[in-house]
C-alpha cells in the first residue's frame, strides 16, 4: 500500500524513467531495435527495477497509466532521435496483462502515435504467451494493433504455453526465445535442441526470431548457425540511459 501511494505521486512527480537495450542484426551487426525497460527512482529507496513494483502495479491498476506512461516516452524518444537525424529503428514496449485487457488499448496507442508523430512500423509491443490464453480475445486485440501498422512480439517465448495453434492463427511477427534457453546451448544438449527448434519453427511459420540475453560469442555463433535474425544481451549492451544510448549506439543516415 505505502508503495502503491508513492507510485501514484511518483507518475506525477516524474520519477520514472526509462533505458533502452540495443537489439543486433546477427547478419550485418548493426543495432535495428531497442527495448524500452522501465524504472523507478524512488525518492528514500533509491533506483528500482520492475520486477520490483510492477507487480504491485498490475494489482493496483497503476500499470494501465504507468504503461502508457511507457509507451509515449518510448515513442517520444524514438521520434526525437529520428527528427534528430539518426537511422530510424524500432522500439519494442513490453505489455502487462491489464493492459492487454483493456478494450481501447489500441485506441490508446494510436492517439500516442498520433500525438508523438511516430510511424507505427517503429514501435513493436511485447506480449507474453499468458496473454493469448483466451485466443478469440487475443486474437481481436492483436488484429486491432496489426490494423496500426505496429509489430507484436512474444516475449520469453517457450517458458509459458502456447501450442502451436496458437502460432499459426494469431496476427504476430517476431518471437523473442527466453534467455533461458540461450543460457543453455552450449552446456549440454537440451538448450541447444530447444533453440534450434524455435528457430526452425519460426522460419517456417514466417516469423522473425530474436535471442534473449545472449552473454557470450559461442552463445552468438551458435544462433547465428541457427539464422536467429536478431540478439538482445548482455554481449552486445545492458540496458543504458537514454543519453548513452544515443551516444553509443545510434548512428547517422
Ligand atoms: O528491466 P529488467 O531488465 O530488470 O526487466 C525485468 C522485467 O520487467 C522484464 O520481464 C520486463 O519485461 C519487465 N518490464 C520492464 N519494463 C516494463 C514495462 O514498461 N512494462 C511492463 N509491463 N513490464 C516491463
Ligand atoms: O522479460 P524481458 O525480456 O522483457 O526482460 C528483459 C530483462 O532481461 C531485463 O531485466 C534485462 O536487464 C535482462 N537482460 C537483458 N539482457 C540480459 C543478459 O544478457 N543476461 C541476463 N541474465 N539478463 C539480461
Ligand atoms: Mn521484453
Ligand atoms: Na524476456
């Protein structure tokens, strides 16, 4: 409760802010994507990271103004960077459950496009697979965000459950395979074969793939032997601060 009251004067006082994780071409190594993570500098506890209250976000209902919170600074930024005159690239946001349950959810997204100036072809959303657990619901909220023109991603695909149906009839683009499995493939067989799979399978069911929390170059050429298209990890960057982002990572046209 006491940290629900100071997450309501937080959004007001605006303590949030957000880094962004470079996510790398594996062909040309260049940085296409970066993920919007968000985080709270509390005023007596110091920075937090959200596993740390965005579950008493989603309990309180806060999340649904915290995530669109998200969502118009992540497209504001990627906006500015590209008036700004840098290579335009897609920022993925990541969904929580109340808000994918929300019935103008893409109205919403649309009014911030709009707002912000942003082309939808440069903001991906991440849902996780508990989120298509009701398919005819998934499955009109998805076509109502495609209809956009926005990319949907399935965030730490393999840890949750989606069959295969699933894959097939829902309107995404991109599964992104859970760190899990790429900590894995080189330590025995399991991971490997795991990685593989997803890979295999989303090439013929015409999705991109990106790895999760790629920490090594054995772990980067064995994805790139499987044609993952992207990587996100701590190899290539952590998540850094707006500034060091553009600094680092950002390049002219
Ligand atoms: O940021 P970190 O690197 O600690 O991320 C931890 C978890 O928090 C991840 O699972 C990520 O998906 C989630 N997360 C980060 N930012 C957001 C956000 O803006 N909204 C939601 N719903 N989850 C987020
Ligand atoms: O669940 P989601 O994928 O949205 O969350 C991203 C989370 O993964 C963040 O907490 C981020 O800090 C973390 N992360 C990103 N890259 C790596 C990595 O290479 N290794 C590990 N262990 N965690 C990572
Ligand atoms: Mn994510
Ligand atoms: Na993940």
């Amino acid at each position: 409760i006491e940290l629900e009251n100071d997450m309501r004067k937080g959004l007001e006082r605006e303590e949030f802010f957000l880094e962004f994780q470079p996510q790398v071409s594996l062909d040309s190594g260049r940085v296409v994507g970066m993920e919007a993570l968000v985080r709270w500098n509390h005023p007596r506890r110091g920075v937090l990271s959200p596993g740390e209250f965005i579950p008493v976000a989603e309990d309180s209902g806060l999340i649904v103004p915290l995530g669109e919170w998200v969502l118009r600074t992540a497209c504001s930024y990627n906006k500015k960077w590209q008036d700004d005159g840098y290579t335009p690239i897609c920022v993925s946001v990541n969904l929580s459950m109340r808000q994918f349950r929300q019935h103008n959810l893409a109205d919403k997204v649309d009014c911030i496009l709009q707002e912000v100036g942003l082309e939808a072809k440069y903001l991906e959303l991440e849902v996780t697979e508990s989120m298509t657990f009701d398919i005819d619901t998934a499955f009109e909220q998805l076509q109502r965000l495609k209809r956009l023109g926005v990319h949907i991603s399935i965030d730490d695909f393999g840890t949750g459950y989606s069959s295969l149906y699933y894959l097939k009839t829902l309107p995404i683009d991109r599964l992104k395979i859970d760190r899990s499995f790429v900590k894995e493939v080189m330590l025995d067989g399991s991971g490997a074969a795991i990685v593989s799979t997803i890979a295999m399978m989303a090439h013929h069911l015409q999705l991109k793939v990106t790895a999760e929390g790629v920490e090594n170059e054995e772990q980067l050429e064995f994805l790139k032997l499987q044609n993952c298209h992207e990587g996100q990890g701590y190899l290539f960057s952590k998540p850094v601060p707006a500034g060091l982002f553009e600094r680092r990572f950002l390049t002219r046209i």
